[in-house]
C-alpha cells in the first residue's frame, strides 16, 4: 500500500509538473525542456552507477538555461526523485553587499542530487513515458525529435558479480591443453571450445619428438652388436664362420 500511495504521489507530481511546463512555457522552450530531460532520464536508466548523470550543479549554464529557468522544468526531476542539496553559506559578512553576494553563490552551488534511496526504476520510466506522449500529443513533435529509447539493463546483484570474478580468477591457463580461438565466432559472442579429436601443432610435434626418441633408445639397446677384431698376414684374405658373417671385420 505504501509503494502505490508513493507512485500515486509520483504521478500527480510528474502531472501537476508537466501542466506547469506546457502552460507556462513558449513552446519551442517546452520542446527544447522536455528533449534535455528526456536525456538526462536516458542517462539515469542506462548508467545506473554512474555518479555524473546523478547530480547536476542549477547554476550550470547550459541546464540552467535549458531547464532550471522554466517553470515545471526542475519540478520534474524533483517528482523523479532528485532532492536539492544547497551548501552552508558559512558566516557572512556584517555588510549587504557581501551577504548579497555569499547568498547569489549559495544559490548558484546548490545542487540536484538523486541518492539512491530516492531513485525508482519504475518512476523513471514513468516519467520518459509521460514526457514523450506530452512531446508527441501537445507539441506535436515527432520521434525523430526525440531521444532514442532503450530498455534499461538488467540489474547486477553483488554475489552474482562476485561469483563470476571468483570462477574466472580460479581457472588457470594450461600451456599443455588444446587451445583454439575463432575471432568471428568470439565477436558474435559465441564460446567455441576444441572438439575431442582436435590436436595442436605443438602436440603433434611432441608426438613426433617423442617417437623418435623410442626408436633411438631401442636401437641403442639391441643385443648382439659386437665388434671382432680378425688378424691375417699380409696378402692373405681372413676367413669368417657363418655365425659371425654380421661382425664387423677389421684389417690389421
């Protein structure tokens, strides 16, 4: 019952605030108003975390000239949850010049902030809807006028993130395992692994390597190579048994 009292008190704020807007306002004033907001709503949906687009200076010229300075303009934001955070003037001087002065750079300071606590996704798209229809149906702008719109991103729950950060940290590079990267296929975000039959050049050359070695180590090891030395006298031919037609002979 409390979320739909809020969101009714959104609603009527956002209504109450957009009347103000185009009741107030030139039309190409309402127009260019109604453009800025709607990108800086856009900015608030899609870069949830992002500081910069949660705050905004009144002060800043091109806002101030764009929205601060049109009735129903800031009205807007405030429905949308954004809350004024004015800095301490400090002490000001005793004079009316310089308190005049301190109270002008007060103002000037003050900001629009959108804490968390305050920040509604829902409200948010409330609001880009009820300022495009405003746009299209009072102004009679077209779509091509407007900012593009995009569905906010999924929300990022902490364990989640931090689960993936663990498995991805836990998994080690192994420089003897298979590897294979296809460029188009991990472009398309397609994970390709290798298949079960798919060797590596550097395991075939290990393969090979490993082969070689065998035969040379059996080939080192055979049984019966032996050397036998066989004497004669000059101009004579040495004689050889059958069985030892395989020896090596050797002149002396």
């Amino acid at each position: 019952n409390n979320n739909n009292n809020n969101n009714n008190n959104n609603n009527n704020n956002l209504q109450k605030a957009m009347d103000a807007l185009l009741t107030q306002n030139f039309d190409a004033d309402s127009k260019v108003c109604i453009v800025t907001l709607l990108k800086m709503i856009e900015n608030l949906l899609q870069q949830p975390t992002n500081s910069k687009v949660r705050s905004i200076r009144v002060g800043n010229p091109t806002f101030h000239s764009k929205v601060a300075c049109r009735p129903g303009g800031v009205d807007i934001l405030m429905a949308c949850g954004f809350t004024r955070e004015t800095p301490s003037p400090g002490l000001l001087s005793s004079t009316s010049a310089a308190a005049t002065t301190a109270s002008n750079n007060t103002t000037t300071a003050t900001m629009l902030v959108l804490l968390p606590s305050n920040e509604s996704t829902s409200t948010l798209i409330e609001a880009r809807s009820m300022l495009v229809q405003c746009a299209l149906q009072e102004l009679q702008m077209t779509h091509q006028e407007l900012p593009k719109q995009k569905p906010p991103p999924p929300p990022v729950t902490v364990g989640k993130a931090a689960s993936t950060s663990k498995s991805q940290s836990s998994s080690c590079f192994d420089p003897y395992k298979a590897q294979r990267h296809d460029a188009a296929s991990s472009a398309a975000g397609m994970k390709v692994t290798p298949d079960s039959t798919y060797v590596s050049t550097t395991e075939k050359q290990l393969h090979h390597y490993q082969q070689k070695q065998t035969k040379l180590e059996q080939q080192s090891n055979l049984a019966g190579f032996q050397r036998q030395l066989v004497a004669g006298l000059p101009g004579t031919t040495p004689t050889h048994s059958a069985s030892n037609s395989a020896s090596r002979n050797v002149d002396v």
